[in-house]
C-alpha cells in the first residue's frame, strides 16, 4: 500500500511554500533580464550572421555553434568558478545572468534571423519606391512583422529559461530551487519541497504563456 503521507506532506506543504516563494524574486528577475539581454544580443547576432562581411559571419556562426554545443551547467561552472583562476570574478547573479544571456542569445538569434528573412523581399522594393531609406524601413516595416513572428518561438526561450534558472542553486543563487532544497533537507522530506517548488514553476510558466496569447492576438489585430 501506497504511503500518501510520504509522498506529499500537505502540512510540510503550507510551510514550505512561504520559504520557496522567498526566492520567487531571484527566478524572475534572472530570467527576466536575461531574456532582455539574450534578444538585444540575439538582434545584433542576427544582423552579424545576415552581413555580407564575412568575419562577422564566421563571428556570429561561431557564438551560435559553441552555445549551442555547451550545456548551460557547464557554461555556469566555467564563468562562476573557471574564471576566477584568470583573476576574473563574478558574483552567482552576474554569472548566471551572462550565462543565461551567452546561452539564450544563440538562440534567440536564429528565431529573429529566420523572421527578417521570412519577410517578402517585395516590401523593401515598395518601402524605396515611397521615398523610404535603409534604416526607416527596417523600423517601420519590417521588425514590427518580425516581432508578430517571433513571439511564439521567443516565448519558448523565456519558458525553457525560466526553468533553467533552477541550475542556478549550483551555484549558490538562492532561487525557489534552492529554497526548496533547503526546506527537504531540513524536513527530511525533498518529496514534499520538490512538488510544491514544480508547481511554482508551473504557475510562473502558464502566467507566461497567457501574455505570450495575449501578444499573439494584440499583434493578429495589428
């Protein structure tokens, strides 16, 4: 026979949620502004990647082939505890703030690359026949139709993101996952604690998908 109570403590529950919540700012301030920064250097890496100088390609290729080869617990490892050997050194936020960012701008930047190209060349030629330069119509025509494309895709960056900021206990930021590796170990009972913190994560993440359909339909009327 199942023991219930072994397996889910309600009582430890209620007490565990409080503490768990504690690190609450921790997770979304650093997925957050690492999503910010992962789509402004996405943007630029993008742009390097379409350029016709080549250096700047081989630039861009090689960011996008080492992050995406580099699992994100490695990266961590090597900013927060490799680099002090080269008298570099970072606090656990700063450190996983640039790891998140190196991480997520490799793919960020292919999302937005594929929405600039997917945008019918037709419309630069009718933008220049209006009288329109460069810059105006890439502002006014067509990063707001990339904008409407990427939404779905960069909100399964900002998701896989959110999650990944649980990696972030490793090295000693004091996020919802490590709060509830505290309340397991101290209650010797993780069970209860890691239940109680997916269920945080969960509500974080359908929060976010409800303003990921809010932007999709704003963006459709638009």
């Amino acid at each position: 026979m199942i023991n219930w109570q072994a397996f889910f403590n309600v009582e430890l529950a209620q007490k565990a949620l409080p503490i768990i919540l504690e690190g609450l700012p921790y997770t979304l301030s650093l997925s957050l502004i690492s999503f910010l920064l992962a789509n402004i250097f996405g943007f630029i890496i993008a742009l390097m990647k379409m350029s016709t100088f080549t250096p700047l390609r081989w630039i861009a290729n090689i960011h996008i082939s080492l992050m995406r080869g580099t699992p994100l617990m490695v990266l961590l490892f090597l900013i927060y505890f490799g680099l002090p050997f080269m008298k570099i050194q970072f606090d656990a936020i700063t450190a996983s703030i640039i790891a998140f960012t190196m991480m997520s701008s490799a793919y960020t930047s292919e999302i937005i690359r594929a929405a600039l190209l997917s945008i019918d060349k037709g419309q630069w030629d009718a933008s220049y026949s209006l009288g329109l330069n460069t810059w105006q119509i890439f502002k006014k025509v067509i990063v707001p139709q990339a904008i409407r494309i990427c939404v779905p895709s960069l909100s399964n960056v900002l998701l896989d993101m959110v999650k990944g900021t649980s990696l972030t206990a490793m090295i000693t930021v004091p996020d919802i996952f490590n709060k509830a590796k505290i309340v397991g170990g101290a209650n010797s009972d993780y069970m209860t604690a890691y239940i109680v913190v997916a269920l945080v994560y969960w509500v974080i993440c359908t929060s976010y998908a409800i303003g990921q359909n809010y932007l999709e339909k704003r963006f459709s009327i638009y």
